[in-house]
C-alpha cells in the first residue's frame, strides 16, 4: 500500500494519516508538506515518479 498524504491538508490532518499507518504498518507513507487536501493536483511532480516505482 502506498499512501500519499498532504501536509496541509484542511480536511485530514496528521492524526488521520497516523491512524492509517496504525492501522496499515506496512504501507509506504510519504508526506508532501507544501500540498493541501487535493495532495495529487499539488505534488504531481513527485507523485507520479513514486506511483510508476510502486506499480512495478
């Protein structure tokens, strides 16, 4: 599982992104600072390289 969560996300802060990794400990969690709620409109530069890594 990857999880790509952003930092200054409005809606979900950091306490959810803590109970995803609580709840998945395996996953791979990186967190864009500078990226808000839409993480994958903000960050797609570096979201897209890790997504192909992931999916291969």
């Amino acid at each position: 599982m990857l999880i790509l969560w952003g930092g200054k996300d409005w809606c979900f802060d950091d306490r959810f992104l803590a109970g995803w990794l609580q709840r998945f400990p395996q996953a791979d969690a990186v967190r864009f600072d500078d990226a808000g709620h839409y993480v994958l409109e903000d960050a797609w530069q570096e979201i897209v390289p890790r997504v192909v890594q992931f999916l291969r």
